[in-house]
C-alpha cells in the first residue's frame, strides 16, 4: 500500500492519496483545488489516480474534487446522506453508510458520521494483503486529534439557524460508532491546529482510536449527553464569512480550474487606473514594512499561512482586486486563493514606492504611549480579538469588535475620538488599521505589540464570566 498525506499549513487542511501499488491505482481524499500537488506524487510513484472521495461537504476551502477528475478520469465517490438538502448536484456515484470503495487489493469501508454536517462520512481503510482487520480511518471533519467538528457552523456561517443542537445531538451518537472502533486503529483527520472547524485541535498529524478515547474531551461524557453538547457549542471561533459560499460552491456545478494562474505584473498607471475604479489593493508585505509606507486606501493582510482565511472575511467573491507583492511570492499567494476560490486577481504590483502615488505612514505606539491612553473619557481602546479571547483576559477598559466584523461594525467605532487598537500578536490590530484608514478614520494609533507584551510584561487583564447555555 502506497499511503502520502498531503497538509495545507494555510488552512491546516489535510488531504490523502492511497494506493494499490500491485494494481497502479490509487484515491484521494479531500483534494485542494491546486491539484498538481497529487498528479506529481502520482506520477513519481507510478500511480493512476482513478478514484476521488470527500468527507463532506466543506465550508473552509473550495474542493478539488472535480479538477483532479476532468484531469485523470478518474469517477467521484461522494455521500448521499443527510437528506435532499445535503445532496452533490453533479455527477457522481453516491455512498451511503455501510458501501464500499475498492481501489485495487485496499477497501474503504463507509461509516455515516453526522455531527459536523448532516452528510458527513468517514473511511475506514483495510489493505487486505496486509490484514483482513482495517487499519486506519478518515475521519474527515469528525473526529480531530484532541477535538471533534463544531456543529454550528451551518447556522453561523451558512444562516441555516436551528441546525447546531441538531447536529451536536447527531455528534454525541457518532461518537458512539466512534467508540466502537478498536483502539489499535490510526486515525486521520481532515484538520489540524490553526483549522476554524473546531476550537482545540492538536498539532500532530494523526491519532489512534485508543488514544483519542483516552484525552480527547468528547469521550469523556459518558451518559451525559446535555453536557456533551453544551461543551460542544460552547466558545467556537468565529466562523469566516467564505464558509458559506464553499458550502455553496462545493455542491453545485461550478466552473473549473485545473491550472495555477499566471497573474500579470501591473505598470504604475494600470494600477492608479484601477484604484480610481475602486478596485481594492490588498498589500501582502509585512506589517512593519506596511507601516512604514502604503498606499491609502490599501489593506494590509500579510502573505503569511493566515493569508487565505483573512482574505475570505473581507473580500467580495464577484469583485477584482490587486496585490502587493513580491516576484517570488505570487505563485504561492495564487494557490493559497486558489484554495478558498478567489480567483478575480486583476494583477499585481511589486513596489508601491515606484506608483508615483504619496504613501501614508501608520501610527504604530509602544507600550508606554498605550498606557497614556488607558482610563480615558476622550480615547477609546479597541480589542479586535475573538470573543473567546476577549473575554479569557482583555485590557482594563478595552471595548470589543471582532476584526473579521469590523467593516459590519464601524458605528462602534468613535469617528471623534483618538481610537487606539490592538490584538494578540499585531497581525490582526494592522488589518483592522488599515480598514479604518481605508474607512476615513484619521486618528487611530495601532499597539502592535499588543496582548503579548501587555501580559508578558505583567500588566492586568480583566475577564468575562459567559454564562453557557443550550
């Protein structure tokens, strides 16, 4: 048996492709959209790729499922649980709880898992040369190293509201197929740490059955359903607003794209041109080479592994934009949009010095010059974490609203007084920075450092009691 996992570090994304070396065959699970990646390992290990599978239905990244099979052939496996509402509207061979994929001498074994979505599926793979006893499951979005699926991501991201009791309810008898598994077995899962599709997932890749049963939480409410699902629903992660349209892009027909774009390098006045069209300008560089010049009007998210995700929370899928970026890094921010399906990249721009257009500075204070403006009537302190974090420990006085809402929210945002912003680690304060200065604000100051050095340093923080409830 040929076995490759394949991570995506800007979404934590796991995929697999699994082959019968005897035979030449092979499957992928969950495939990103940038599938080169798999007809490469393929090829150099003499595989055909002649079978493609998912989990579920995915909110976080735009499959490749359909790429990978009008460039191989191969035939799609995909559930047909959950109901008419839950159903792929495009060809392909459906799977139901008990079916069978065979891929040469290896067989996987379909098991009905829904919590996380009605249709979720997870794999149970036997390399029957090896052993009539499986040896691993895919567990997709299910069952996580340390943490399960969140349920609520239907009514949060997709407004499909009345759906998370239902699906931690779903969860709760999962995790009891789950428990019946034997120990031995590996688990690999669709996610790792960093993933918004579940609150406490581990940083390695794979588990055992025994293990998860062991410390993950979920398997520690024996005959306590109501408090299994209280803790489920409890302190999830803001979802990004693109969950909804992959939701909506993984399941219907859509156009494809089987190729990495080539984005074409912008001359001073097309970008000048543009800008006066209102076409965003997203400035990839490092928040300190930001800082120190950009363009008005630009927003700064970093080319970092968060690139892909921040881009989903504040851009339009039907409108273009324009990058600022260097030479080296373009290829690679093209497959990190690629993967969530923004693809209306007009061009890019390396050097924002060169456009013959006056740079801002941003107002980036250090710690003491925070403290001046704490305990305040005329300035307000603005936390742009997640609830989560807000409420785990915030500044004294801090007001909250969440980075990825800001645009939503800017009437809690005072248009009168100094407004001073912060975060955790300062990757989020210079996007919302940006924002603001995008959005006419002319006196925000940005504490980089943020909650890192405030606590670091020893300085007070206060809490939120949330009560949780069902």
């Amino acid at each position: 048996m040929f076995f490759q996992h394949i991570f995506d570090k800007t979404l934590a994304q796991a995929s697999y492709l699994i082959g019968c070396q005897k035979t030449g065959e092979s499957i992928v699970i969950d495939p990103k959209r940038d599938v080169d990646t798999y007809l490469d390992i393929a090829r150099q290990n003499g595989l055909r790729i002649t079978h493609i599978t998912e989990t579920h239905i995915h909110a976080d990244f735009l499959s490749g499922s359909r790429e990978l099979a009008a460039l191989t052939g191969a035939t799609l496996y995909l559930s047909d649980e959950g109901g008419p509402d839950w159903q792929y509207a495009f060809d392909h061979v459906v799977l139901t709880d008990g079916d069978e994929i065979t891929v040469g001498n290896l067989t996987l074994d379909v098991i009905h898992t829904p919590g996380h979505t009605p249709e979720s599926i997870s794999f149970l793979l036997t390399d029957k040369p090896a052993s009539a006893e499986p040896v691993m499951v895919f567990t997709g979005d299910f069952v996580f190293v340390g943490d399960i699926g969140r349920p609520d991501l239907l009514e949060k991201a997709a407004g499909l509201m009345g759906t998370k009791e239902a699906g931690a309810e779903q969860m709760y008898q999962s995790i009891q197929k789950f428990n019946a598994l034997p120990n031995y077995l590996q688990v690999w899962p669709g996610h790792g740490a960093g993933s918004a599709c579940g609150k406490a997932l581990g940083a390695v890749p794979s588990t055992t059955v025994g293990y998860e049963k062991i410390r993950n939480w979920a398997f520690q409410y024996d005959d306590d359903e109501e408090g299994f699902v209280r803790y489920l629903l409890a302190d999830q992660p803001e979802p990004p607003t693109y969950f909804a349209t992959m939701k909506t892009l993984n399941k219907v027909d859509r156009p494809l794209l089987t190729q990495v774009p080539t984005q074409k390098k912008l001359n001073p006045e097309a970008v000048k041109t543009a800008l006066v069209k209102g076409i965003k300008l997203i400035d990839t560089r490092n928040k300190a080479a930001f800082a120190q010049g950009f363009v008005p009007g630009s927003i700064n998210i970093q080319g970092n592994n968060a690139f892909a995700t921040w881009m989903g929370w504040f851009m339009d899928y039907q409108e273009p934009f324009m990058l600022v970026a260097d030479e080296e890094q373009i290829e690679d921010l093209t497959r990190k949009l690629m993967r969530i399906g923004l693809d209306k990249v007009y061009g890019y721009v390396t050097d924002v010095a060169s456009l013959g257009i006056e740079l801002q500075q941003a107002d980036v204070i250090g710690i003491e010059e925070f403290k001046t403006y704490l305990d305040r009537e005329d300035v307000q302190v603005v936390d742009l974490r997640g609830t989560t974090e807000y409420n785990s420990g915030h500044v004294p006085g801090a007001d909250h609203v969440f980075i990825g809402t800001l645009p939503q929210h800017l009437g809690q945002i005072s248009q009168d007084k100094p407004v001073v912003i912060y975060c955790q680690g300062g990757d989020r304060a210079t996007i919302g920075y940006s924002l603001l200065v995008r959005h006419g604000y002319t006196n925000v100051k940005n504490y980089s450092a943020s909650m890192n050095e405030w606590v670091s340093q020893g300085n007070p923080v206060v809490t939120e009691e949330v009560e949780m409830a069902l």
